[in-house]
C-alpha cells in the first residue's frame, strides 16, 4: 500500500465518518488502498464485495484496461467483470457502466458489450500528468491561492467544451468540486499547523493536476477534428465530440466477443477522460457496408450521451434517459434507445441493412422517435432535422 501522511485519500479511507460515495470514489482509483477501505466500518457490502472482485490481494494496484457489468436497465446477457464499484445509494461521480455497442448479425442483432469507464480523479499519492509542475508555495493561505488559481484556469478551459454533449466526461466537474470542498473544510479543520500545510500542499497539486489533465485533453481534441480517415463515420464522431471522441476500427479485438455463433460484435465504446472512443469494425470485416457502420456508430455515440446524462444528474435524482426508459419507452432499454437515437438520426425504419440485421432487433415508433429527439436537444446531442 502507498501513502504518504498528507495523502487525502488515504486519511479518508480509513475514517468511518467518510461519506460512502466517496469511499467509492477512492476505491475506483486507488486499488492500493484497497485494505484500508475493506477494513473501513462505514464500507457498505456492496463495495467490500466489489473489491473482493476486481482485488483479491487487496495490496497489490491493479489496473483495470476493460470490463463489462450489467447496467441498470434490462438487455442482453453481459460478462461478469466489473469497471466501477456499486455505490449507495446510486452509481455516480465514478462513471457509470453502462454497455454499449451494436453487433452486426445474418439473422438477428445480439449486442455484447465492452465498456470502460474509468475512476474519476487521480492518485494524490505521487500526481501524475501534471505538466505544470508542483506548486511551490509553502504556507496555507498560498496554497489555497495557487487553488483559486488553477481553478479560474480550469473553468476558462471548461468553457472552451461548453454546448459540447460530452462534455462533463472530459471536465469531470466533480473532481474539482470535491477538491473545493475538501479546500473549504481545511479551513475549518483544527487539526495540527503541520498536519493542515501538508493537505493544503496535496490540494494544490491536485488542483494543478486537474487543470493539466484537462489542458492535455483539449490539447489533443484540437489534433482530433481532421476528418483524417475521410469516412462518413469519422465524420458523424468528429461532429459529435469536436474532436473530444476518438474513432478506431478496431471491434474485433477491443469489443467482447459474442457468444452467439450468428454473430458478430460491431461495435464498442471505450469511456473515460482520458478515452472517449467509439470502437466499429475495419472495413474488410464488417457486414453491411457503410450504412451499417453509420447506424454502429450513431449507436455508441448514443451510450456516450447516456453516461453524461447519468454524470450532470444530481444525487438522488432521475436523469433524463432513465426517465425515457422508466417511463417503458424503448422497452426500458438502453441499448434499445440507442438503436432508436440511430434509427432517428438516418431516418431508417429498419435494422436490416443489406445481408446484415444491427442492433438488439426493436425499431422504434414514432412517439419513441419524438422522445429521441427532445432528449438529443436537452443534452446538445446531434440531430438532424
């Protein structure tokens, strides 16, 4: 296990008072801490198991590359790994696993997902992507300055993605609102002068941490909007994301495999700040031509949409997506919907494309069509018409 005596983390994985989400929150990124939390009287079940799970040896980090785990709504069969904890009462603030691609088959669509969706935050322990170096400031009130800082940078970089449908997935706002609230409580604190200047110092690094993150995703967006593959499907990404999602052709070795012999996974996304991409099949091996492989990827954009419906929904609340399917739409699917925000975009009335049938095999009706596109509207998502 790592920590050193300023580490926040560790302080507050072992401390019962701890909020559980956000004995969550560290367990999703700090797979060292892993036998603090376990030991932690105020660790709900479901994270101690989750742990058992993705950690057996509780001391050794681990990082997790790929996993599936059921959502929250009704589909088809998925595997057995698990990318994010369960948290009480709901899952959010870590990323929500939701499964998400669209499997091209002969006779029926059966879609097997491959979704990753990392831990928001980072290691305090060592940093860690910051290009900006460790702040030098020493006493408490610098350090709280150089947070005041970093954080009016944050938000002028943040507003660059404003109107953008992923945008929450790339800022990650609750990182900084947690870090300003652990600023607001270290003024409060009455712990020793030594024990306050060294969290402040953790702070501050954190801060510039996050704003160097974000910096170096914008960076790379800017790189990104060249429609460098000259496809349409590239196309449909770059104008989704602005170059904050990636395409790769790559399905056949990064999207689980189905286990229907019919079938053939076509498509997947990979989800966390540092990748937003949508994963279709090369050319040489997909079914159903470029039509196909538009309706694959307006479907992956669409369960992207739905993780940042589920990251700007408020605790304890419904997000908008959640209600669509509550509600029966969709078949209180997800990937359904996901066919459907497909469907409506091209303005098909069918998953058959050529020798090839897509998608989980409802073609939604009109009303469902209407709901599609005031949600696409709500959360700035491309759509036509």
């Amino acid at each position: 296990m790592t920590g050193a005596p300023d580490d926040l983390d560790l302080l507050a994985a072992g401390d019962p008072a701890s909020p559980p989400q956000r004995l969550a929150d560290i367990a999703a990124r700090r797979y060292d801490l892993h036998a603090v939390i376990a030991a932690n009287p105020s660790t709900y079940p479901e994270l101690r198991q989750w742990i058992g799970q993705v950690n057996p040896g509780y001391a050794q980090q681990v990082t997790v590359r790929s996993a599936s785990a059921a959502p929250p709504y009704a589909g088809a069969p998925y595997g057995n790994g698990f990318a994010a904890p369960p948290v009480a009462p709901r899952r959010k603030g870590l990323g929500w696993i939701f499964a998400g691609c669209g499997c091209v088959t002969l006779v029926a669509g059966i879609v097997i997902a491959a979704v990753v969706i990392g831990g928001l935050g980072a290691s305090t322990a060592g940093g860690g992507g910051s290009d900006g170096g460790r702040p030098t400031a020493s006493t408490i009130e610098e350090q709280l300055a150089v947070i005041r800082t970093e954080s009016a940078e944050y938000e002028k970089l943040a507003a660059q993605l404003d109107g953008n449908p992923v945008a929450p997935l790339v800022t990650q706002p609750t990182r900084f609102q947690r870090l300003q609230a652990d600023a607001e409580a270290l003024k409060a604190s009455t712990a020793l002068e030594k024990v306050r200047q060294a969290q402040a110092r953790t702070l501050a690094e954190r801060a510039t941490e996050y704003r160097s993150d974000l910096q170096r995703l914008i960076t790379a967006a800017e790189g990104r909007r060249a429609n460098a593959s000259g496809t349409s499907e590239e196309q449909l990404v770059d104008s989704a994301g602005n170059g904050f999602i990636d395409i790769q052709w790559n399905a056949d070795s990064e999207c689980s495999t189905s286990e229907n012999p019919d079938s053939t996974t076509a498509g997947c996304t990979t989800s966390n700040p540092e990748e937003l991409i949508v994963h279709i099949l090369p050319p040489e091996k997909r079914l159903g031509g470029e039509e196909a492989a538009r309706l694959t990827t307006l479907h992956e954009l669409a369960h992207l949409y739905q993780y940042t419906d589920v990251e700007t929904t408020a605790d304890g609340e419904v997000g908008p997506a959640m209600k669509l399917k509550n509600a029966g739409l969709f078949q209180g699917s997800g990937e359904v919907m996901s066919d459907c925000y497909a469907l409506t975009y091209l303005g098909l009335n069918s998953l058959t494309v050529g020798d090839a049938t897509l998608g989980y095999g409802y073609v939604c009706n009109d009303s469902e069509r209407q709901a599609i596109r005031d949600w696409a509207k709500a959360i700035h998502a491309p759509m036509p018409g």
